[in-house]
C-alpha cells in the first residue's frame, strides 16, 4: 500500500543528485518522510480508486451491448477491501490486476515528481533546504543555465595559491548544510596572489591578482576542507554551445604554461 508513496520518495532523492546539488538522501525512516510517503500512497490510491471503479462501470454497460471475452473479474479494489476485512477469498485475475494497477499508480507518482510542473510549481522555494546551492546551482540549471565556479584553495606558498575554474560537475553538502566537495568538469588553473597592505600606503586594502590560466582536462574533485572561498557565476548554455562551436585557428595553443608572477595581470 505504501509502494507508490515510496516511489515517489525515490525519485525524489535521484532527482535532487541528478540536478549536480546532492545532500544526504531523505530516510523513510524520518517522520517527515514517513509522511510525505503515506500522503502521496493515500492520494494515489484515492485517483487509482476513482479510475479503476469508472472503467470496471463503462466495462460492465458495455458487455450489456457487446458479447464479452469471458467474466468480467472482480474489481480490483473492492477485491483488496473484501479481502482485507476476510470476507471473500481472493481470486487469481483480481490479484494480478490489483498489482498492474499499483504499478500504474507508482509510474504515475514517479512522472509527477519528475515533472517539469513540480519544478516551475516549486520554482522558488528551497525544498530541500539547499540554501546557497539552490540558488546558485540548482535553480540555474533548471532554466538552462550552467554554473561555472571560481575556487580558491588553502593551498598557499606564501602570497601566491593555487586556483581553480570549470563548470560545476557536482557539488555535495552535508546534514548541516555545510560544503562537502566539489567537482569541476574542464577546470583550468591558475595561480592566484593576494597582494598584502603597502606600508606606504596604509589606505589602500589588500588586492587579487592572478595569472594565466592552463587547462587540465577531466575532473577536479576538491574537499571542502582545502577550499578557501568559491564564487559561483551562471552562463546561458546555448551562449556555451556557440563558443564551443567557433573554430580554432591551428596556429592557436589549446595548453598554456603558467606565467612568472612578475607577467601578472590584475584580477
């Protein structure tokens, strides 16, 4: 009775790691989830129930005007609740079609919460309480478009760091909300500089700078315990899908070696 209320509990878990934001899944075991399951198992029994009863009705006017196959079996629903307070024994055809109809049930719980409606419904409302994430990556992709994240690691030699920039892969947070890791897909690095105070000067701050990049291919995994800060910007995808159609000259190098802090250029 409670499979298509956990259907939809399952799709719901794959669907938030599908959108590249995943948090540790919702547990059945929790009273939220429990819940949810239970009010989405009674809704879909309730349209299961109005259905299959309208069609077991047209089934039978329609036998008063067509010669049937055989004996209509009983309906599936009325057979469960017979059964359930032991008042008949239950029949082969009823069984097997109580258990299509359940089926259908769990297919139609998964469509809606994989639905393009539920996200335009919930468009605005942090349902998996994401926080930041949400709305800077999860939200992005559901409008078209692709995060790209700038991170700057605890990987430091003095004033210089090593940094990274590529499109979001993955992004993982924990229980609390905190950063777990981060995936970037074709990141380049850099290195990065944070130019400190100049005595002489005592009112200019501390400024960024940074040098040339070079791509590394492949995927960059980073734990959230060596990252130093992450900006997260969006780009339209289709605006990604032109640059990466413009031909590249021969002559053009694909790969470029990191520069001498003295070339830098203001970041």
């Amino acid at each position: 009775m409670l499979l298509p209320g956990i259907t939809a509990l399952v799709g719901w878990n794959i669907q938030g790691a599908s959108q590249g934001a995943k948090r540790p899944e919702l547990q059945l075991s929790s009273i939220n989830a429990l819940f949810v399951a239970l009010l989405i198992s009674i809704i879909m029994h309730v349209i299961g129930y109005g259905l299959v009863s309208l069609f077991w009705s047209a089934a039978v006017e329609l036998g008063h005007y067509v010669d049937p196959l055989g004996p209509l079996i009983q309906s599936p629903y009325e057979m469960a609740i017979a059964i359930s307070f032991e008042k008949i024994a239950p029949s082969s055809g009823a069984i097997e079609a109580f258990l299509i109809v359940v089926l259908l049930e769990c297919l139609l719980a998964w469509r809606l919460i994989s639905s393009r409606g539920l996200d335009l419904t919930l468009d605005g409302f942090d349902s998996r309480s994401q926080g930041w994430v949400f709305q800077h990556v999860v939200r992005p992709i559901r409008h078209g478009y692709t995060p790209i994240a700038y991170v700057l690691t605890t990987s430091t030699h003095g004033e210089y760091g090593i940094g990274y920039e590529g499109i979001v892969a993955d992004i993982r947070q924990g229980d609390n909300g905190e950063l777990k890791a981060v995936s970037l897909a074709e990141p380049q690095r850099f290195v990065f500089r944070i130019v400190p105070v100049n005595e002489g000067r005592p009112r200019r701050k501390p400024h960024f700078q940074t040098y040339e990049r070079e791509w590394i291919g492949g995927v960059v995994a980073l734990d959230g315990s060596v990252i130093r800060n992450i900006v997260i910007h969006t780009v339209w995808q289709e605006l990604l899908q032109e640059i990466e159609n413009i031909p590249v000259s021969p002559d053009e190098k694909l790969v470029q070696p990191i520069n001498h802090p003295n070339n830098a250029s203001a970041g």
